[in-house]
C-alpha cells in the first residue's frame, strides 16, 4: 500500500504571524518556517501504519518555496520513504484552487491508495484542501477524522460535526484528514536522520507535472485578497496581586463594567 | 437583483440548523435568497414555511435516497444542480466541517473560486467582497474571486440580523443515482450534550480553564463560576489533552474564536495560540499564580493569585449580590 501525506510549511505559531500589507500574503521572513504540527500528525498516522505493515510505502509531498525542503527531509527522517517538492515561482500566492489543482497532479504522478492531511493548517485556516483534491482525483473523502483505523481496502473512523460524531468508511483510494485528537509525532532519531539523507527527493516544477498555469487555469475563479488591515494591539489593563479580598474587587470590576 | 444559493443545514432530527437565520441574512445581503434543502425524500416540504419566514424566496429542495448516508456528496450534486438552475451571484455555506467539505468539492467541480470564513460580504460591482478576520482577530483582510464562480464560507453567527419573510417558491428535485466518489455514514453519534449552559459560539460570556485547574475534578470551579455568571465554558489546549474537558471547549488557534464581552482565563498561561481565539474580547480578565504570564499582556484586569481561592470567593460575592 502506497501512503501519501500532504505537508504544508507553515510560520511558527509560536513566532508573531506578520501579513504583507501590500499583497495580503503571509510575510514568511516574520517568523521561523516549520511544517504545520497538525500534518506532523497525519505523518504519524501513516508511518504508525508502516510500524506494524512493513510493505507500506509513505512518501511525503509539499507544495512551497525552497524553505520546504527542511521540513520534508524531517518528514524522511521520521521515517517516510520518499519525498515530493513542487516548486515553482508562478506557485507565489496560490490559492485553495490552484493548490489542490497542483497537489492532485502531484499525487498522480506518485500513485496513492491512501492520502492523509491535516484538518486545517494554522495559516490559511481553510479546511478545504483536502476534500478539493478528493474531488479532483474522483476518490471519495473522509475529512476532520478523530481516529483512523486503515486496513487494506478501506479506511474507518469518527469524525466529528457540530451536531455529535459521525461514524464513516470509504474505501481506497481515499484522501482523509485528521485532527488534533490523534497523537503527536514521534521525533526522528539519529539513524532516521542519516539514513534520510540516501532516500528519494523529487523536485518537480508545474512543468513536471503537465501543467501550464495559463492554460489549466484558463476560467478557473481565483480568490484574491483585495485589502489587508492590522488591528492595532490590545494593551493591558488594571493589575493586582491577591491580598485576600481580589475576589471581591473582580466583582467589583464586573459590576461597574455592567458586566454582572 | 442576482440570486445567491445559500445551503440550508438540516440537524439530525430534521430541523433547520441555528447557523440558518444568519446564513440567509447573508444571502439577503447580497441578493435574493435561494435555500438549497438537501434530504431524504418527502422530508424536506415541512421546512418550506420555516425557511420563507427567515427570508429565502426560492427553496430548492433536493430529495434521495442517499442522504444521510452518503456523506457530502449528496449537498454537493444537490448544489451543482442549483448552480444551473438559478445561475446565481454567489453560492453560500455555512463555515462548518460539512458546509467547507461541500464548498471544497464543489468549487473544484465547477472550477468556482471559494473564498473561506467570511464575517461580512457586500457586492462591489459584479464582485463578492468578502471581510475575514485573520490570526485571531490580528488583521482584517478583504478579498473576493477573480474570472469564475464565486463560492463563499460563512463563519457561523457572524452577520446578524433576519432577511424580510416571504412565501417562497418551492422547486422539487431529485438527486441522481450515485457517482462511487462518496465515505459512507455508518452511525450517527448524536452526543451533543443537552446542557442548560450558552453554547460557546457567539455567547456573550465565557469562562475558560487551563492546565492550571489541575484535574479534571478541579475543573468543576471553571463550571460553577461560568454558572454564576451566565457564561460559556472554554478550556486551552492543554486542559482538553488533559482530559479535563471535551475537545469542542477549546478555544484558540486549532479550536473556537469567541469574541464575548467578557471573557475570564483562569490558570491560563496565555499561549499566542490560546490568544488567537479570545483576543477579541471586549473585557478580558486573567487570574493566575505567575505575575509574569503573558495573559496579563492582553488582560484588562489581572489578578496574580490562586484560583482556588480568589474564584469562590468571586462566586460567593456574585451570590450575595443577586440575592439583594
Ligand atoms: C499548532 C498549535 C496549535 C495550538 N492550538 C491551541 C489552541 O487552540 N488553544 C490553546 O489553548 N492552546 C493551543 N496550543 C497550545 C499552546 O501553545 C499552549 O500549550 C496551551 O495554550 C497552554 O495551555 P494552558 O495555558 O492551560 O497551560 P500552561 O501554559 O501550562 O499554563 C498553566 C497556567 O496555570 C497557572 N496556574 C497553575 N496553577 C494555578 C493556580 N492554582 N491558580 C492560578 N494559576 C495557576 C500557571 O501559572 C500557568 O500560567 C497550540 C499549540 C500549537 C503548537
């Protein structure tokens, strides 16, 4: 069986998250670059699978600029077998629709049984990628899954709504996405980390892929920011140190704020 | 006046979805509203009057067999089939895991742009402009679709008021046989607990624990202050990884944006990812055991101190009172 996981490169959250006024884009030089944690976790998902099916074949693939590269070789090292960078300038400022145009390419060069995202990523938000891919590639999809049983023909698992779980299957092949309620990944070790350095590396341009922006997007909407604007910071306020009676200064507080 | 789909989400019992009123006030705002109702066959005629009362001028109800059990799929042809019936201006979900899935396969079918989270939308020309809040409230951008289709998320609760009731036209129509592209629901796990709490969406006040509380036991004095105050109850990530509450409590970056009146952290250290989600708060108050948490940074009143001391007696002073 053959896994893909989609990777994305994401800045820090933990870092401050900066958009460029002028183009609406993300200002990826504001804060460290790292791959999303959410699709660490759809990595740790299939590489789980591997540990106990040795004949599962993962390969990693990100679409982004060359500071990918760091994040796939960890995904190497981790454990997966192969890697996939698409990397191409007319790539700055995809959006949702060319992203998953580009990705599905992707994955057919590589074949698929199974293909894993997260959820959502922490920059864009947008949840959508996934289920696009899907519907590119005619396969069914399962997104927002809590827990993921994978088994030879089909995938399984819970998936949660605003109105209660859902329990799902689809068989393969299938593109899924996970949520934070699976583990955390695993860290590579230092034989993953050398033996990542000998494994396949593809570097593949829209070229590679049979794909022409100016005739595969011919007519295709294309969401474009129009006008980015900071809030300006919130600056804190009152502060006190208990001495026995904060308590009733907080209601105090809440009262005159009308706020109780 | 062009006409803008809006997809109607229907709950496990066959009722209209809360996130319903705003979505049409949505649709009104931009043109005349078209309700897409997907369903089992004969069930969609009894939300015909519900749904004109909310505004929706044209209910586009689509019927199969397969509904409720093949899983988004169904909305997705449903909505196809709406496209070239109305020819409309735009094509509205809700921002839910379905509404965004439905979206997603959607504009990648009819090669639509999809425009993600809206909180406000207007017309400019023959563009949807859509607002987004980005980065927890961070930053505000506008953007809209260029050369094709416009599809747009809605973020639910986030334009109010009601488009004006009308007596709708109703179009029946029954969805194909299926395509073999669809996940299969095999049980529906209705757990939403019936709790006489606000729901943490859109509520006007919310009180949220971090690891701080310590145990899931502990967490109960997060529950009884939110009581006494009539609020929601929120948790950081790492009080859900604990256990001490259900996921669907988190909020912040990878869980729910509030944005109440008041909101109240406690044992909260005030990660910038818990911040994403509450950092919109008009009233912001942070009780905590380290003057140096970052909390504070964003607090409007901060108190350094113990939860377990300063809360009940912050519960007791709130009883007293409403008892004058
Ligand atoms: C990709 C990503 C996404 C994330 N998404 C989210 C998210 O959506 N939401 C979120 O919350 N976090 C998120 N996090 C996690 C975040 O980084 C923090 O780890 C988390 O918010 C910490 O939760 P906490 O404040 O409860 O715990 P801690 O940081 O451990 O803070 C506990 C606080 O409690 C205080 N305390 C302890 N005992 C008491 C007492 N008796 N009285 C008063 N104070 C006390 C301590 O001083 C401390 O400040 C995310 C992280 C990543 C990497």
């Amino acid at each position: 069986m053959k896994i893909v996981v989609l990777m994305k490169q994401v800045p820090d959250t933990y870092g401050e998250r900066i958009l460029d006024p002028s183009t609406g884009l993300v200002d990826r030089s504001g804060s460290d670059a790292v791959i999303d944690e959410i699709d660490e976790r759809a990595l740790e998902v299939a590489l789980s699978y591997k540990d106990a099916h040795k004949d599962v074949e993962v390969v990693v693939v990100s679409m982004g600029s060359t500071a990918v590269t760091v994040g796939l070789r960890k995904g190497l090292a981790m454990g997966a077998d192969s890697a996939v960078h698409v990397l191409d300038s007319a790539l700055a400022g995809a959006d949702v629709g060319w992203t998953s145009t580009v990705l599905a390419a992707a994955l057919t060069t590589t074949g698929f049984d199974l293909v894993i995202a997260g959820n959502e990523s922490t920059d864009g938000g947008g949840g959508v990628v996934p289920a696009m891919v899907a519907e590119r590639l005619g396969v069914p999809h399962v997104t927002y899954l809590e827990s993921v049983q994978i088994s030879d023909d089909g995938v399984v698992g819970e998936r949660s709504t605003g109105r209660g779980k859902l329990r799902v299957h689809a068989a393969l092949p299938a593109v899924i996405s996970i949520t934070e309620r699976l583990p955390e990944a695993r860290f590579p070790k230092f034989k993953g980390i050398m033996s990542a350095k000998k494994k396949p590396f593809t570097v593949a341009s829209l070229g590679d892929l049979g794909i022409d922006p100016a005739v595969t997007f011919a007519g295709v909407g294309r969401s474009v920011v129009l006008q980015t604007t900071k809030r300006p910071a919130r600056a804190s306020g009152k502060k006190i140190v208990d001495e026995g009676n904060a308590g009733v200064e907080l209601a105090d507080f809440l009262v005159a704020g009308h706020l109780l | 006046m062009s006409n803008i789909l809006a997809l109607i989400e229907i709950s496990n019992h066959g009722d209209l979805e809360d996130s319903t009123p705003s979505l049409l006030a949505a649709a009104a705002k931009l043109g005349t509203p078209v309700a897409v109702v997907v369903t089992a066959p004969g069930a969609g005629a009894a939300l015909v009057d519900h749904l004109g009362r909310l505004g929706a001028a044209q209910v586009y109800l689509a019927q199969g067999e397969q509904v409720g059990t093949f899983l988004v799929t169904p909305q997705v042809d449903a909505l196809a089939a709406a496209v070239l019936a109305f020819d409309p201006g735009a094509i509205l979900t809700v921002n839910s895991v379905e509404g965004r899935d439905v979206a997603a396969r959607l504009a990648a079918r009819i090669d639509a742009g999809l425009v993600i989270d809206a909180v406000d939308l207007r017309f400019e020309g023959t563009n949807v402009v859509a607002t987004h809040s980005v980065f927890g409230g961070a930053y505000t951008v506008e953007s809209t679709v260029e050369g094709g289709p416009t599809i747009v998320t809605v973020r639910q609760g986030a334009i109010e008021g009601q488009a004006d009731a009308v007596a709708p036209v109703v179009t029946t129509a029954s969805l194909g046989s299926e395509t073999g592209r669809s996940a299969i629901i095999d049980e529906v796990i209705d757990n939403v607990v019936v709790s006489a709490r606000p729901g943490l969406r859109g509520a006007t006040k919310v009180v949220s624990g971090g690891r701080g509380l310590g145990s899931q036991e502990k967490f109960e004095l997060v529950e009884r202050l939110a009581d006494a105050l009539g609020a929601a109850v929120g948790a950081s990530r790492a009080a859900v990884d604990a256990g001490f509450v259900s996921q669907a409590s988190q909020v912040g970056q990878t869980g729910v944006t509030v944005s109440p009146q008041l909101y109240v952290a406690l044992g909260i250290s005030g990660a910038i990812q818990h911040r994403a989600g509450m950092q919109t708060a008009k009233t912001i108050v942070a009780i905590n055991k380290d003057a140096d948490a970052p909390i504070f940074d964003i607090a409007d009143f901060g108190i350094v101190g113990d939860v377990f001391t300063v809360v009940p007696q912050l519960i007791e002073a709130i009883e007293s009172r409403s008892k004058k």
